[in-house]
C-alpha cells in the first residue's frame, strides 16, 4: 500500500507546483506588456500602447494587478481618445471590449470597466472574491490531501476529496 502513497503525493506536489509556476509567468508576462504600453504611451504611439495594453490583459490571472491596470489604461485611452478622433475611439474600445470578453471564464473579471462602457453587454456580471479564491485553493487542497491521506480507509479518502473538489467548483463558481 505504500508503493500507491508516494507517487499521489509526488504528484500532488507536482500539481500544485505547476500552478504556481504558470501564475508566476502570467504575473511576469501582464507585468511585461504593461511596461511596454505605458512606455509606448508615453511616446505617443496609441495603437502600439493599445496592442501592449491588450496583451497584457489577455495574460489574467485571478488577483493579477498588471492586468487589471492594463485594463484601466486602455479604458483611459478610450475615454481620450472619445472627443478627439471618433474612429480612434471605437477602434481602442472594440480593443478593450474584445480584451476583456477574452478573460471570461467561470466569471467575467474586470465587469465594472466593461458596466463603464455605454453599451454593456449581458447582465451586470462582479469581479472574483479573493475570499472565494482563497476558498477554492483551500478545497483544492482538502482533495488533495484526502487522495493522499495516510492510514485512512477508503471512504473517508473518497468523501473528503469529493468534499473537498465541491468546496473547489462551487468557490470557483460564485467566484
């Protein structure tokens, strides 16, 4: 029996590696294209700041803060670009409409950019909890440790990881 631990833990492990590698190139990589927005910005180049801007808000990850900011920046572009040139403006806004419709998943983060919009589509949707984050990374863990759990019997494995990947899918759910 112990030949089976050993291996779910290994991989379990490695599991729990992999996500946090992937979020910490997801970090690097929003954190890389907003620089170089603000910096295209800063020269004046709107459309290549907008590029930037959209790749890094195509790089979301829950509590992502250079998405986020990307997201803000090209949406104060909008609003600019608004009085000044009307075909820039819709240009930027189908940008940022399209960017942000792009990060939909369990939830649409980043609702209250798109509610700022005139046309906002759909129902008014929030952006995720760090509570429910917090919460699904917990019942992630509860079913990884109840694959794992050593010297338990069977069933009670099986209920607290089942138990443990609905606290995960729901967290995740209403997130």
């Amino acid at each position: 029996m112990p030949f089976f631990r050993r291996p779910l833990a290994l991989a379990a492990v490695g599991a729990a590696l992999f996500f946090l590698l992937t979020h910490g190139v997801l970090l690097w990589k929003a954190h890389h294209h907003y620089a170089l927005g603000r910096s295209r910005q800063a020269a004046g180049a709107t459309i290549e700041a907008a590029r930037e801007y959209q790749s890094a808000i195509g790089f979301y990850a829950p509590l992502n803060p250079w998405s986020r900011a990307a997201a803000g920046a090209l949406a104060s572009l909008t609003k600019d670009a608004e009085g000044k040139d009307s075909a820039l403006a819709f240009e930027l806004e189908d940008r940022l409409r399209r960017s942000i419709q792009g990060t939909r998943w369990l939830v649409q983060p980043y609702a209250d950019i798109l509610a700022k919009l005139d046309r906002p589509p759909g129902p008014a949707l929030r952006d995720p909890s760090p509570w429910l984050f917090f919460l699904s990374i917990a019942g992630l863990a509860a079913a990884f440790w109840g694959i794992g759990a050593v010297r338990k019997g069977m069933v009670f494995r099986v209920v607290v990881a089942g138990c443990g990947l609905a606290v995960w899918g729901l967290a995740l759910r209403f997130c």
